[in-house]
C-alpha cells in the first residue's frame, strides 16, 4: 500500500543526498524528518524536522521510528543494528541485509560471486605473512583495503609489479584493522548502473554512465557510456540479479570495471542514491531521487529513460570557484549543497550539462 501524500519519511543521514532525497520527496507531497548529529547539515536546510543525535542513539531512533511512516537512510554505513531496531518498528527501506553486503567488502564480494556475478579476485588479509602471501598469487600487484569504512579512495593501498616480501608494518600502517587484497584489473573504462526495485517487485534501471575517478574522487561522468549494447544490458541484467537478491526496495548504485572484450567486474555496490546517478535529475523525467522515494513510498517506479546525452561533473572544494561561470552557460543544470565551508576533497556541490542533438 503506498503512502499518502502528507505523509512523513525518516531519511537516517543528513549529508548532500538527504538533501536532494528530501527535495524529491516534497515535490511528491511527503514530509521529511533526518537523523543526523550535525546540526548545520545540508539537508537541515530543507527538511521539515531534524533529530540532532548519533545515528545509533535508542532514544533518538525511538523518536524517529515513532514519527516515520517508512525509514530510509543516505549512506552505506548506517550501524546495521540502528536499522534492524527501526526495523522492529516501522518499515526501513533498503533492508538491513544490503548495508550488511555492502559494510564489508569481503562479504560483499563473496555475496556478489555467490549470485553468480564476477569480480576481480580477492583475498582477505589479516596480517604482513597474509598480505605477502596474497601479493604472491597476484604476482606482487593488488589494491589493499579496508573491508569496511572507507570511501572516495581513502583506506586504499595500491601495490604494483613488488616483490613479494618485505611488507612488515604494512597491516599496522592500515589501522590493524581486517583487509582484502584485491587484483589489479585491466580495465578499459569504469561504469556505473542505477538501479531501483519497488514494493511490488518491478526494476528499472538507467542507463550506464561512463565514469572519471581522480585520487580516489569521482569527477565525472557521461552518458552515454563508450560500451556495446550488450555490455549496458549485461550490467544493467546483473543490477537486476543484485535487486532480487536482496530482496531489496529503493535504489542501488552498482560500480563495474568493462574489460576489453566487453565482459563486465563487478567493482562495488552502494545500497543507496549515487553520485554517479546526479545526471538523472537533468537528462531523466525521473531523477534518481524521486525514484527513490517513489519506491520506499509504494508508489509506481517513473520511467528511467534519458532524453539527452550529458557530462555530470562534482565541484570539489576550490571549484567553487567556476560557479559564477558555470552559472551564464546555457543547457547546464548547476546543484550546490549548502556546505558553509569549501575544504579539499570536499563535494561541494555537482553541475550536468545537456549536449542536445545537433
């Protein structure tokens, strides 16, 4: 049963993508309450109410629970029992099965190949013997993580062509904390899917975009993607099989390394609206946000078709300085956050321009 326009969603988080989850919902006729300790946050901004407390307070989800109508969240790294406590109490969309997959890396991994979705290879690293030993079977190249924590290339460690031994200090130097050791992959091009799943069980996915990381940061990305029809279904069948799955509701970003022959890695999954999905809200009727809500709501899933070919670009940190120009371009959509403070690294805000056909 969908809710009622009036209702209100809890969104756990109160960064840049409850913001824009909190303007789509008001556009459908919703009311929105955010858990988020930072009382300045960017979604503070536009949301009916704030509860300023930590995402796992018990009095603080209590509150939430009690004023929700459903609960959803902005980031993958919601405490799984802050959400299976909610859980107990009012629907919470996506389920607390997908942040479990995607808090760990190595069990999102092993998740991902156990439906039959490939990924580079993979070994888990608990200590220097262990790391040595995995660079060994990756003939002394990989990337070392983090299994949990960890985002926009931070908790990473690249290691390539090295001899396999001398690596002492190296698991210390990550915090001591578990690691995977994944291999290099041979990539052509990154992509991205955005996909959702709604109450009733229907999918629909956008179509893929074609991605540009620097140190670790997502930069841009373009529709459509330099890839052959069959890849864009082929990734866009296995954000399907990652859906069902999970039994899930809401939307997913799945991340994919394309080969060159095609073939397609599944890289990572975030249980959530996506940064490389911010195009949607300029080249889609249905922006990835409203599709969100559509789906945690129970209404019908809007259609995912993209009526201009793009380039979504993220403005980090002293790129605000481009705004006053990027604001007299024509066909150009411009976002910011209502971040008080520009710092390096920092997503201040993203801007898409249309190429429109000539």
């Amino acid at each position: 049963m969908s809710l009622a326009p009036g209702s209100t969603i809890g969104i756990i988080g109160g960064g840049q993508l409850g913001r824009m989850l909190a303007m789509a919902a008001a556009r459908l006729g919703y009311r929105i309450v955010v858990l988020e300790p930072q009382a300045d946050c960017p979604a503070a901004q536009v949301v009916n109410r704030q509860i300023v407390a930590a995402y796992d307070d018990p009095a603080a989800l209590a509150d939430l629970a009690a004023a929700s109508a459903v609960v959803t969240y902005e980031f993958e790294n919601v405490p799984v029992a802050a959400a299976e406590t909610l859980a107990a109490k009012v629907a919470v969309y996506p389920p607390a099965r997908a942040l479990e997959v995607a808090q760990d890396r190595l069990t999102e991994k092993s998740f991902l190949n156990g439906i039959g979705i490939p990924t580079a290879e993979f070994c888990p690293v608990d200590n220097d013997d262990q790391l040595t030993e995995a660079l060994r079977k990756f003939d002394g190249s990989g990337v070392l993580k983090t299994c949990r924590m960890g985002y926009d290339g931070k908790g990473q460690r690249v290691f390539r062509n090295m001899e396999t031994a001398g690596f002492a200090g190296v698991c210390e130097a990550m915090g001591n904390v578990p690691l995977i050791l994944e291999s290099l992959v041979a990539f052509e091009r990154e992509i991205s899917v955005i996909a959702a799943r709604g109450l009733d069980g229907s999918v629909a996915a956008y179509d893929p975009a074609q991605n540009i990381h620097r140190e670790g940061i997502l930069r841009t990305s373009t529709l459509p993607a330099a890839i052959r029809p069959e890849t864009a279904a082929a990734a866009k069948n296995a954000a399907a099989k990652i859906l069902s799955a999970l039994d899930y509701v809401g939307v997913i970003g799945v991340e994919f390394f394309v080969l060159a022959d095609g073939s397609l890695l599944a890289n990572e999954l975030a249980p959530r609206v996506h940064n490389s999905g911010h195009w949607t809200e300029a080249a889609c009727v249905i922006s990835q946000f409203e599709q969100h809500i559509r789906a945690v709501a129970g209404l019908p899933l809007g259609s995912p078709a993209r009526h201009f070919d793009c380039v979504m670009e993220n403005l980090i940190g002293d790129d605000m300085l481009k705004v006053p120009a990027l604001l007299s371009e024509p066909d150009l959509m411009l976002h910011l956050y209502g971040k008080a403070e520009s710092r390096p690294g920092r997503k201040m805000g993203h801007f898409t321009r249309l190429i429109r056909p000539r």
